[in-house]
C-alpha cells in the first residue's frame, strides 16, 4: 500500500464516498427535466416490424 499524500488523499475521498448519505432521490429525472429537449414536440415513435424469419 502506497503512503505518499497522493494515495492519502484518494484514501479520504474514497471513505468521505461510502460513509456519507446516500445521494438525493431524483438526480435523473432531475437531469432529464434540465434538458435542452424539454418542452420540443419530438414524435419518438418506431415502425412496429415483425423481425425476419430464421431458420432452426
């Protein structure tokens, strides 16, 4: 194990990681709600196909 300040360092922000609260509910819808895309009429719908037939 390295003990230069370096690995201290990483050491403190690897354990301030795991021992604080968890992270706030929401961070993704969230980011998406702050997307440039909001409020564009996009139509995002697909052609249904059937897939192609294979053979066994």
């Amino acid at each position: 194990m390295r003990e230069d300040s370096e690995a201290a360092r990483l050491r403190t922000e690897l354990r301030r990681s795991l021992i604080d609260e968890p992270p706030a509910r929401g961070g993704v819808l969230a980011a998406l709600r702050a997307s440039p895309l909001v409020g564009m009429d996009l139509d995002l719908t697909r052609e249904t196909i059937s897939g192609r037939a294979i053979d066994l």
